[in-house]
C-alpha cells in the first residue's frame, strides 16, 4: 500500500566518530584507581571549523560521559579553535578522527507517523464482490486502499474510525501524543530509504486496569500504509455510551485495526 517513495541519506559521520573514540578506551582500567600516568587529563586545543564543531560536541558528549564520572569536557575556543581536557588515549582518539577527515552529519530530520484506530464489523454485503461502507462524518478516503485490502482478505465489511492521532518528532527522539482514547509513544531512526519505528500505542479501558495495547518495532518507508495489528475489539470495556457506529449493540463483533502511515516533515 505504497504511495510514494523517498530516499533518506545516513549521517554517519558522528557514528564514526564515536565508534573510533570509544575503541581508544576499550578494555582500561579506572584512571585514578589505577594511578595510570597515560589517564591524567591534559588540555589540548585542535583546529575545528566553525560549522563542524556542534558535532563534535555532540561526539564528545557520547564518549566522555556526563556528572562526576565523565572522562573529560571539550568546548568550543576562539577563532576556530576546539578546547579539549581528557586523558591522552582520548586526545590520540580525537586528533585521529580530525586527521582522518571529520565531516558534520547532515541536519536533523524530522519525520512525522500518522496513527489511525480504525474499527471494522463483518457486513452481509449481498454482493459477490467484498465492499465496504463507511461510518461516521469522515469519508477516509486516504485509507481507501486499506480498507480495499482489508475486505478483500476478509470479506466485506464496514469501518468507522476511531481515532486519529498524529506524532512529530526529530529522528532518534521520542515523541508522544495523548489522543481521547489512545496514547502514542514513538522514536524513529532512518535505515536507507526506510523508517525503524518503534511504536507504543496504548488505549486503558473504563474501570479496568486492563488496556488495549499495541508495542513493535515497524519497518516502513515514506508515504506507505501499512496495517500493523488487529485485535477484537469489546466495547463494552469503554463504557456504556461507548457506540463506535450508529446502531452499535454489545454483542458486535467489532475488530480494532492499527493503522500507521510515515512521512518526512518539512
């Protein structure tokens, strides 16, 4: 159920970076339990441009830690200069990565998943051909294919959506969103033309502890559908008033469908 396709550069130039930095510390001792001479921090300054030092701040701040154990603090110095205090294996680690050409990675990207909780119950369709009907104000046109799909493995049927919950975040960040009924939690990475997305959707039941939970890692590129779970869906867990269709009764059986859809954000 593909729409449209994008391609997704990889900034791996900081992943290197840290990959070559952290092999220099690799297996030693602690360095002031140790008393090792090599582990007493020193200052150096290296000469960084300008537009590549946020990244190896970013680097730094990976490899040298943070609080009281951290191994040391570089910053940022007058006139194109980068200011480092650490022991001399990371210095050699540092001046390594420089001399072996330190490109910044490219800006971070913001992706945005689309989450739709689209209800179905089977329909006597009288036709030969499965179809569906929809429910509700909403047409959900955007998810025609979906719905075509879904019929067409598992025979007619009508749909109603019930909530729609749309999530912006930075690739490799979490981000959250508390709809009416659903909750999502969501951190993105980016794998050639693909989108790594784990994914929480949660949706907690009246008077239960109990709650109608989805959680997985989903593969997927930009512009492309994908039905990602079903379950049974009792409304009667919801409440008395929960009717997701007009004439609902509460013996219907009522299927929830997890729907995603990822795009990058401008």
């Amino acid at each position: 159920m593909q729409t449209r396709r994008s391609t997704v550069v990889l900034g791996a130039a900081v992943l290197v970076g840290c990959s070559m930095l952290v092999a220099c510390d690799i297996g030693r001792r602690d360095p002031v339990a140790a008393g090792d001479p090599s582990a007493m921090a020193e200052l150096r300054t290296y000469e960084v441009a300008p537009e590549h030092q946020d990244d190896l701040q970013r680097v730094l701040r990976q490899v040298l830690g943070a609080g009281e154990s951290r191994l040391g603090r570089g910053t940022a110095g007058p006139s194109g200069t980068f200011i480092v205090v650490a022991p001399a294996r990371i210095q050699t680690g540092i001046r390594n990565m420089l001399s072996n050409g330190f490109t910044p990675s490219p800006a971070p990207t913001q992706v945005k998943l689309t989450y739709w909780l689209l209800v179905g119950r089977p329909v006597d369709s009288g036709a030969e051909l499965a179809a569906y009907s929809v429910s509700g104000p909403r047409r959900l046109s955007h998810l025609e294919q979906v719905m075509t799909q879904l019929v067409a493995a598992q025979g007619s049927a009508e749909f109603t959506l019930l909530e729609e919950v749309q999530v912006l975040s930075m690739v490799q960040d979490q981000g959250r969103a508390y709809g009416k009924l659903a909750q999502v939690e969501q951190t993105v990475t980016q794998a050639g033309d693909q989108m790594v997305a784990y994914v929480s959707i949660s949706m907690p039941q009246a008077n239960s502890n109990r709650q109608y939970a989805f959680e997985s890692q989903i593969s997927l590129r930009a512009g492309q559908y994908l039905v990602v779970g079903q379950v049974g869906l009792d409304g009667r867990s919801f409440g008395p008033n929960f009717e997701p269709f007009p004439d609902s009764q509460p013996g219907d059986d009522l299927t929830l469908y997890y729907v995603m859809m990822a795009e990058h954000a401008p």
